[in-house]
C-alpha cells in the first residue's frame, strides 16, 4: 500500500490550474482504498511468491482500479447534482458541472494509462468493461424514475453494475495477474462482487442510522430520488409507505414526508430486511476463501469482509 500510495500521488500532479484545484481537493479525501486493496489482496492470495502483491504491475492495476472509483463518483454527483461527497464540497460544487465531468474524464483516462502499465490487456479489458457497466447501472437507475413498479430485482441489477461490478474487477484483475488457475480467478471475481453487494448494502442501511457520523445525512438517498432495499421492502408492506415512495422516485417529496418514510421502513423491518440479506451475501463471499491458498491472506480477506458488513462509516 506504501508503494500503491507513492505511485498515486504521482498520478495527482498536474500544471493545470483548474486540474489542479480538483486533484488537491481529492487528494484530501483519501478514503479507506478498499478497492486497490482487494487488488492487491487477491493476487498475494495466489500464493505465487513470483507474483507479489508488491509487484509494480499489480500496482498499476490497482491504481487504475481506484482511478476508474474516482471518475464515476466525480460523474454520479454531476448526474445526481450532489452538492457534498462524504461531508465535503463535490467536484462540481468547487467548481462547475462542466470542469467536473472534464475531471472525471481526466480520471478515466488515467485509469487506462495505468491499466496498459500493468503490462496485461485483460486488466484494460476489465476497466473497459467496468466503465460500461457503471454507466449501464446509472442509466438504468435514470430509467427507473419512470416506473410505476417499486422491484427488488431491478434494485440488484443496478448494485450488481454500480457497485458490484468494480469490486468484482479489482478481485479478478489482482489474482489474474498473479495465477494461471482459471477457479482461483474466478473465485476471485465472485468473491468480489458479493463484497461490494454487501458494500453498497451497508451504505443504503446508513440512510436510516442517526447513531454514527456517515458523512451524509439521514434520509439523503431519497433526497435524491434513490429507493433503496429497506423502502423497497417496507413498500411492499404499507400503502402509505409505497405511496411516499413514488413521491420520492418523481422528485417530489418534503423533507417532512421523507422523514416520514424513513420512520415507516424502520416500523416495517426495512433494514432489518436489509442487514439479513447483506448477512447472507457476507457468508457466501466467506465460504470462497476456501479456495485460497495462502491461510494468512484468507483471513485478512475475512477481516477485510467483516469490516465491510460491520462499518460505521
């Protein structure tokens, strides 16, 4: 991590001043690097001592990883017109949605430069592929606005793309770098795309939790018209809830029927719902680490799932 953090700093130095804005304000909001860490995690759980995880092309593959992170979140905010990001101004709050999409695109075409220093062209396989997924789930989450049904399976489809899809990617990409073995590697990929399911789950329950600072404020998904599991199950048990629901879909709920509906899916067992399902995700993505051969990296890989399903922030 030491040499992932030299090589990323590298990568946020610009002489553009307007750039340069934006990578300083970044490069603040480090974040806890779940992504390059699972990266690295993966290939050192192949147990090839000629494939160390401190290898420089493991590096740039979890580089790259983190980059492609960093793009999608600078455009989630532009589409969602997100004014903070985890307690701090966003991208284009600092400076404007224009700069802001300029940024992202700044960060993606990073990621691809980092991606080809990997030195394998499956691992730009896996960014080109990721990139088309994580737009493929905002636009389907776009779309959804539309839809007079409230559906769980569509809820999935768009975390498996959004989320899931990129923590998949740096699983695969790590232990394809560092093994040969078609399972290992793709039980790396499942493994990875359980782990940012229960991710994204324990980030949607921490829209109904005012006991822990999150960086955003209860109710904010619905704010910006996201109907997320426990609605979506609280929905399916009370009218009253399934109709606030819509209002918040369209766009045109008050902060007080908001509160509303975050009262009600607490009653109906919304996140209760929610936590059950992320356990279930949590064992099956912890039954995998059989396959991996190093013991001591298997466990840090179930402390590294642990602390997903179980953080306060």
């Amino acid at each position: 991590m030491e040499r992932f953090d030299e090589l990323f700093r590298e990568t946020l130095k610009s002489d553009n001043p307007v750039l340069d804005i934006a990578l300083e304000h970044l490069a603040k909001r480090t974040g806890k690097r779940m992504r390059p860490l699972l990266v690295i995690l993966a290939a050192k759980g192949a147990g090839n001592a000629a494939a160390s995880a401190a290898d420089d092309r493991v590096i740039h593959a979890a580089i790259a990883m983190e980059l492609l992170h960093t793009a999608s979140l600078v455009h989630d905010d532009v589409v969602d017109e997100s004014d903070r990001r985890r307690g701090q101004k966003s991208i284009n709050s600092l400076l404007s949605n224009k700069a802001a999409v300029l940024v992202g695109d700044f960060f993606l075409g990073k990621a691809i430069e980092h991606a080809v220093a990997s030195g394998d062209m499956r691992v730009l396989s896996l960014i080109s592929g990721v990139g088309n997924m994580l737009a493929d789930g905002e636009l389907l989450q776009l779309a959804s606005v539309d839809s007079q049904e409230i559906e769980e399976s569509i809820y999935y489809d768009i975390v498996r793309k959004k989320t899931g899809s990129l923590f998949s990617a740096c699983a695969e990409a790590g232990a394809l770098l560092a093994s040969d073995n078609e399972g290992y590697i793709y039980t790396m990929k499942r493994f990875g795309m359980l782990l940012g399911i229960c991710f994204q789950l324990r980030d949607d329950i921490f829209d109904y939790d005012d006991t822990h600072d999150v960086g955003k404020p209860v109710g904010n998904d619905m704010k910006e018209g996201k109907l997320t599991l426990p609605v979506i199950f609280a929905s399916r048990r009370n009218e009253e809830a399934a109709s606030l629901a819509m209002k918040v879909r369209r766009g045109e709920a008050k902060a007080e029927e908001i509160m509303r509906l975050v009262e009600l899916t607490r009653q109906e067992g919304g996140v209760v719902y929610a936590e059950a399902a992320m356990s279930d995700m949590s064992q099956m993505a912890a039954g995998l680490l059989d396959e991996v051969e190093d013991a001591s990296v298997a466990r840090t890989m179930q402390q590294y799932l642990d602390f997903v399903s179980k953080r306060e922030n």
